[in-house]
C-alpha cells in the first residue's frame, strides 16, 4: 500500500515513561532493518500522537543514520517527514496504519513530571 505524507505542523509526539529507542529488527535474519525510501537504518519507540486533541498510541519507526535516545514524558515536535502507511493485518480482516518519520524529533516542552 502507498505512504502518504502528513503535514507535521499540527502533530506533536509524547514519549511516555518508557523512552526505550530500538532497532527495527528483520524477521527472520534478526538484522536491523534498512528503510527502503532512504537507505537509513530504522529504529521505533513507543509514541503517542497528538492532533487536534486525539491521541494514538503507536510504535513510532524512525529511519535516522545514527542511533539516539530520547528522554521520557516529554512532547516533541517534528523535524522532517512524517509518513502513514496503511497495511493489513489478521488475513486482510483488518486496516491498520504505521508511522514513520524521516528526520528528529525536537522538544517542545519541558518533561512532565512524574
């Protein structure tokens, strides 16, 4: 399925208390998996997005050249392209939507706190 490109103006990203930034792995050769649009190594966090009020909690692909951390219960804003991409899951029963983000993610605000 195509990927369409979201206007990253209104979103805004918090990162809970679990700020754990991972490879995205292969499958099956356990290798870390390379975004195909930009030959970048992909990483993923648990995220929350945040538009117009509505908040989705998703596992957050990044495709970065190199590995970074991110600090918990904090929001970011985006810097770069944030893309969906919508995929089928259980036998094509069911629609669900991947997000990935080419570029960082800037603090907006100071952490929360506990």
């Amino acid at each position: 399925m195509a990927s369409f490109k979201l206007d990253p103006n209104g979103v805004e990203i918090y990162i809970g208390s679990d700020a754990t930034v991972t490879p995205v792995t292969d499958f099956t050769t356990k290798e870390q998996q390379i975004d195909k649009s930009t030959g970048l190594p992909l990483y993923k966090v648990n995220a929350e997005l945040i538009v117009d009020g509505a908040v989705e909690t998703v596992a957050l692909k990044i495709a970065s050249k190199d590995a970074f951390t991110l600090q918990a219960r904090t929001e970011y804003k985006v810097n770069g392209s944030l893309y969906a991409t919508p995929w089928l899951k259980d036998g094509a029963r069911n629609v669900s939507v991947s997000f990935k983000l080419v570029g960082s993610l800037i603090p907006a605000k100071a952490p929360r706190g506990e």
